[in-house]
C-alpha cells in the first residue's frame, strides 16, 4: 500500500515540475519573482500585525500594572 501512496505523490510532484518545466525561462523566472513577492507581502503583513499586538509595550510598566489590580482585586 505504501508503494501506490508513494507513487501518487510522485506522479503529482512530476506533473507540477513538467509543468514548470514546460514554461519558458523568462515565464519560469516572471513566476519565482511573483511567488516571492507574494510570500514577502505575506510575512509584511504578519510582522505588521504582531507590532499591534505589541503596542507600546516598551513603555508599559508591568510591575506598576501589577500591584494596580492586586490593590483593585483587594477592594
């Protein structure tokens, strides 16, 4: 059973590459350019949203915030 999961990967990693293949270079070369664009846009995208989830947390004073609600939990 191995040998026929194995064998259908295979085949779709050999038709992917035939079809890479079957394009010209500067169409090959124009797709790899895309591709990276892309994936750059993506991990642009990602940074920018972990920056927000961080908002000024350098000037956050956590111990300050700290013993804030433990004197509000006390009340």
């Amino acid at each position: 059973m191995q040998g026929k999961a194995e064998e259908g990967i295979l085949s779709t990693q050999n038709t992917t590459m035939d079809f890479f293949d079957s394009l010209s270079e500067t169409v090959q070369i124009g797709l790899v350019f895309v591709i990276l664009a892309v994936l750059f846009v993506i991990v642009f995208l990602n940074n920018r949203r972990n920056k927000e989830k961080r908002y000024n947390r350098r000037g956050r004073n956590f111990k300050d915030n700290y013993y804030q609600r433990k004197r509000e939990k006390e009340k």
